[in-house]
C-alpha cells in the first residue's frame, strides 16, 4: 500500500524510509543510527515528483537536466522545484514535495519508487513513464560509476 501524503509545517511529506534507503538517500550504521541524510532537490509535474540527490558527485548536474526533461516531455507540465532533505519522521524518514501544481493533496496515496540517488512518486493510475525514469536513472549511475572506475 502506498504511503499517504501528510501535512507538515513546511506544506506537504511523504513518508519514504525504504526507498530512501534503497536510493542511498540515507546512510545508517550498524546499529541503526542515521549518519548520513541527503540534502536533495524535489521536482513537480502533473501526477508526478522526481526527487534527486543535491550531490553533484552523486547525480551529475547533467544527469539531472535530463531526468527533469524526460519527465517534463512524458507529463507534457512542469510545476514547482524545492529544495529540501530527507528528514527524521518518528523511526523512518520523510521529504517535503512541491505540490502546486501537481494535482496532490493531503490524503492523497503515492507509491515511491527508488533508483540510485532519485526518487520517484506517482499514483499507480498515472500515465508516467515511471518505469523509463528509473531505468534511466540506473543506466546513468551505472555510466557514472563506469567513468569513476576509468578516471581512478
């Protein structure tokens, strides 16, 4: 079941504690204490939020021009950006969305899908190409790391 947006003092958040770990979003010691947590940039489209780590090192500020663009071409829209961090919500973690714009609203179920350094929301209904940003995101990490390896 997919979390639900919730109203939070800066606007709206998703829960989203185990795709941001499996983006690598945050980081956890052994014992579970959080000893890294992403500052990251937050993207609205109609039916849709892209959320990409702020790390240039992590995603290539080129890497990130084109996931907006392809989101923007499969949406046809592009609404609102922020700048925001993954953030500590009771034993998991949460992020602040853009909302304007995008048709959500509190209440509103989005499941959250992972990939390296990205995040990306849309209901299960949503005519998004979600599966493509994803995919090209892990083609792009997989490109980056492959350049880290050849350059080292």
């Amino acid at each position: 079941m997919a979390n639900q947006l919730t109203t939070t003092g800066d606007g709206l958040a998703l829960q989203v504690t185990k795709p941001a770990r499996s983006a690598g979003l945050v980081e956890e010691d052994a014992d579970g204490d959080t000893r890294h947590r992403a500052a990251v940039v937050a993207y609205g489209f109609d039916d849709l939020i892209l959320v990409l780590d702020r790390d240039t090192d992590r995603v290539p500020m080129a890497d990130r021009a084109e996931l907006v663009a392809l989101a923007a071409t499969e949406t046809e829209s592009i609404h609102r950006g922020i700048d925001t961090r993954i953030q500590h919500s009771g034993h998991g973690y949460r992020v602040q969305v853009p909302t304007t714009g995008t048709g959500f609203q509190a209440g509103d179920g989005l499941p959250c899908h992972a990939a390296p350094g990205f995040l990306v929301m849309a209901p299960l209904d949503a005519g998004v190409g979600t599966r493509h940003l994803l995919e090209t995101r892990r083609t792009q990490a997989l490109d980056t790391e492959a350049g880290r390896n050849s350059d080292g």
